[in-house]
C-alpha cells in the first residue's frame, strides 16, 4: 500500500517471518497442534472434505496403495484424514520446515499405522522428482508463503509425471477468523479472486 501526501510517499509492507523463524515457532507449537485441532473441530472438517472427495471420482480409491504427498503436514492431521475416508493404505510421504511437527506425524501415523515417510524440506524447494504420486495435497500451509506461487509451482511439478490430481486448497479464508489467525501467526489470508491468481500464476 502507498500514499502520497505533496511531496512525500509512504508505503505499509507486510513482512513474513523468514523459514527459520517459522520453523521454530511450528517447534514450540507442536506438543499442543494437534489436540488443539481437535479442539476447534479441524480435525472433523478435514474429514468431512476428504469424504465428499471421495463421491468425486477425482480420486483412484480402488488402488490398493494410494501414495499422496501432504506438503506442510504438520501433526498430519490433513493426511490421517485422508488415510481414515479414502483409503488406509495410503502411502504418505509427509514435508515440512519443523522438525518436531514432523516427529509428532510420525507418531501420529506410526500408530495408525500407515505406511510414511517424513521429510525436513521447504515446500519452495522439494528435494524429488519421480514420485508416481496419486495426489498432492496440503493445508494451510501455502498462507505462510510470501509468494504462494512458489509453493503451488513445485507443488504441481511433484504431480506431473502421472498427471496426479493437485489438492492444495485448504487455505484460511478472509474474514475475522482468518484476520486473528493472520495477527498471531503471521500468515496471509485469501479470498477466491486471490488464490485463483496465485494458481493461475505457476503457469
Ligand atoms: C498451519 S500449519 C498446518 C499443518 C497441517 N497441514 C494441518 O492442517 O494441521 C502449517 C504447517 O506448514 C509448515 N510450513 C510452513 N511453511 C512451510 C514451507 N515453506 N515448507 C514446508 N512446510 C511449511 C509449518 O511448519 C506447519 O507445520
């Protein structure tokens, strides 16, 4: 944003904590996300998105293993979800920046015992290519990019070699809850016109 007044310009900028700083405050946060979750009902509402998925046919479900990638996983609640209303065999290969999110998932995983791997990455930079995935997904993780472009970029290069179907739109919408997360954690917010501009972009 910019104004100028006679001769003077100022101009507000938003500024995102760097990947360090966002990582070890995902550290602190880890021991109490996922019950957290439960508690304000994300955990239901991951559910209740993957089991209108699964009326869609977007999905393989008869595969006998699905392998998806959960970019951002956190404490793997978007991924438990999915395994829990498409398929328990799933096979999830699990990102994110912190590592003790990425302990508690798997944990998480290791005792519902679905197949995973977890990696220690930054979604702007993923370390693979081939991964025959059936599906890239992820949850509100791309509102922490100052560019989320970046993000959906790499996002759909993962998905291309078998033409994966991306799932990539959970994301906090604006509005007075999506402002108070934005204060706390420095995230941004998105409405339909912007996160359609943001994928319309990696092209
Ligand atoms: C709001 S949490 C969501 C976690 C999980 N998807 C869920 O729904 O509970 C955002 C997650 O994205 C991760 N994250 C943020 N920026 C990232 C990046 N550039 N690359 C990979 N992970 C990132 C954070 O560490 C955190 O675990």
């Amino acid at each position: 944003m910019e104004w100028t007044f006679g001769w003077w310009q100022v101009s507000v900028q938003r500024v995102y904590p760097t990947t360090t700083e966002l990582s070890q405050t995902y550290n602190q946060a880890a021991n109490r996300w996922h019950q957290h979750l439960r508690l304000l009902g994300y955990s239901h509402a991951y559910r209740e998105l993957w089991r209108r998925f699964k009326n869609t046919n977007l999905l393989p479900q008869s595969k006998d293993n699905l392998t998806i990638c959960d970019c951002g996983i956190g404490t793997a609640a978007f991924s438990l979800a999915f395994a829990q209303m498409i398929n328990p065999a799933t096979e999830i290969t699990g990102v994110d920046i912190s590592s003790e999110m990425l302990n508690t998932a798997h944990r998480l995983l290791s005792q519902a015992k679905i197949r995973h791997q977890t990696l220690r990455s930054d979604v702007k930079i993923l370390p693979f290519w081939q991964m025959n995935l059936d599906a890239v997904i992820s949850a509100h993780m791309l509102e922490h990019l100052a560019d989320p472009t970046q993000g959906i970029t790499e996002m759909v290069r993962i998905s291309r070699p078998l033409s994966a179907p991306l799932i990539a739109e959970v994301v906090t919408c604006s509005g007075l809850p999506g402002w108070l997360i934005q204060q706390h954690w420095g995230t941004r917010c998105f409405n339909r016109k912007s996160f359609s501009a943001s994928c319309m972009r990696q092209d």
